[in-house]
C-alpha cells in the first residue's frame, strides 16, 4: 500500500485517515485503525514468534502459553497425559498435538505438515518467496517484522540485554533466554524417537529429520535439498552472491552473521577463548587447544 499523506485534523478536532478519510475522534483509535491498510503487525509473541496488529490480541495469545486466567487465574482445562492447566480449551488442544504428535495443517507446496496454522503460514512463505520488510540500511527482505528488527541491530550495535551470569550482552530478549540455558545446563526440549535432549526447540526439530530424512528446504536453482534452514539459505548465497552482514567499521561483509561477529574482535580486540590448561586467551575457538610443545588447530 503507498504512503498517503499524514493524516488530517478536521476544524471540530476529530481525526481523519489518510488512506479512507473515516474519521476518529481520538488519535490512538485512528493509529489501531491505519493499520487494517498497511497490514503492519508490530507486537510480536517472544515465545513462538506470532505477530498481532494490536497489543490486546497478543496479551490474548500469550495465554495460550502461559496458561493464564486474565481475572480468576482459574486453568479448568486439564491435559490427561501430563497434568499441565490450561486457561482455555485452545490451548489444551494445541498443547496436546505435543503428546499425539499430530500435525493437521499441511503445506500443499512440499508436504510438510505443522501442529499450529500460524507455523504453517510462516513456512509458506519459503515458497512465495514473499518478503515484506526491507532493511534500509543494506536492502535485506524479511517474511516478519519482528526478523527485521532483529537484524537491524546488527547495524546499529544495540545490545541491550545481559546475561547476569557471564556478562555477555545480546540484541534479542529471546536469544538472551537460549543462551541463559548454558549456565543452567537446561534442556526442555526432548526427542520421542530416542529421548535425546536440546536446549532450543529449533535444534529438536531439525534433529527429528535425522530420523524421518526430510528435506523441507528446497533450492530453485539447482534443486539440492536441506533438512536444516540456515545451510539451505547459506547455500543459496552461493549462486546470488549476497553478503548481507556488514561491518560498521570498516564495511567488510560477509556471508554469515558468525563470520561477522569473529571478524569485529579484530576491531575490538576481545579474546573470548581461554585455554584449560594455560590460561592463554584467544579471537577464535580454533585457537584455545594447547598443551605442552603441542598446538591443535581445529576449525569451527
């Protein structure tokens, strides 16, 4: 949808939307209202990644995964197979496709199947190829907002969340919460074929297609399939020769956002690395093997 002009103030203080002049007699009422135009989607779930026009519809949502009440706290909706409390009956469906397996939505492209729609949406646009949010400072395409605004922090630096453990700081809330289950040693994610163990729900699904051999991700260019996303969308710069992570110091760029963050502490001079045995730090992983006269270099 093209920009009109800012919206308009009439003589008796009521405002009037730029795209279909309806008019409003508060602003905030007017702003929720733009939104039906531009299909804008700014709040976003931190727990599964869904996006909401309104704050409302995901303080809804959210429900889903916490189990909350929003005035009695009340959770009649109980899972027979694991006790868990539900606060609506939505929820305690969804959650029990955990125990059945049961995926009901299915991709008509490719045939994958997913337990929730909206997983299904987000995996259609694979085939689309539909992108919608582009970042201004290097042209990069996002399917969701939220990935956008995630990325653009790669750009400006920002990094305003803590571990309070370690110190490390992280650009996304959610990325801070994986990397706390390394001190932890949590991992709430397992495995029904052999009940092994992840920390992140994304490394158990790519892990279950070691057991199904699917490969869901598809090139267009040359037809080699991928069971994991980041190798299929790594692969493809191959054949277009992007290099979306740049370096705000000296513009370098690079393919991966890992190739990226190694090369800044050339800028920094950070040494995350220690060797056990030595103490000596290191830039790189590949660095911090040693032993007495012996150096061991293995890539990572």
């Amino acid at each position: 949808v093209s920009r009109p002009e800012p919206n308009r103030k009439s003589l008796d203080g009521s405002h009037c939307c730029p795209y279909c002049e309806k008019m409003f007699t508060v602003q905030s009422k007017l702003k929720t209202h733009i939104i039906t135009h531009t299909g804008e989607k700014p709040y976003c779930c931190s727990d599964c990644g869904s996006s909401f026009a309104q704050k409302q519809n995901l303080k809804r949502h959210q429900r889903i995964h916490t189990g909350e009440k929003t005035h009695t706290g009340e959770k009649p909706f109980c899972c027979s197979e694991c006790g868990k409390t539900f606060s609506q009956h939505q929820g305690l469906n969804q959650h029990k496709r955990k125990h059945t397996g049961e995926k009901p939505y299915c991709c008509l492209d490719c045939g994958s199947s997913f337990a929730q729609p909206q997983t299904l949406k987000r995996h259609q646009k694979l085939h689309t190829g539909e992108k919608l949010y582009y970042c201004s400072d290097c042209g990069s395409s996002f399917t969701q907002l939220q990935n956008l605004k995630r990325h653009e922090k790669i750009h400006t630096g920002e990094k305003p969340y803590c571990c309070s453990e370690c110190g490390k700081m992280f650009s996304a809330l959610l990325d801070l919460k994986q990397h706390n289950r390394t001190h932890t040693g949590e991992k709430p994610y397992c495995c029904s074929e052999c009940a092994k163990t992840f920390s992140q729900l994304h490394a158990l699904k790519e892990h279950k297609r070691t057991h199904t051999g699917e490969k869901p991700y598809s090139c267009s260019e040359c037809g080699k399939a991928f069971s994991n996303l980041s190798n299929f969308k790594f692969h493809q710069k191959i054949h277009t020769g992007e290099k979306p992570f740049s370096c705000f110091d000296c513009r370098k760029t690079f393919y991966r956002l890992s190739y990226l963050e190694r090369h800044r502490r050339t800028h920094t001079g950070e040494k995350p690395y220690s060797c056990s045995e030595c103490g000596k730090c290191y830039a790189r992983c590949s660095n911090a093997f040693c032993a007495p006269n012996v150096f061991l270099y293995v890539v990572c």
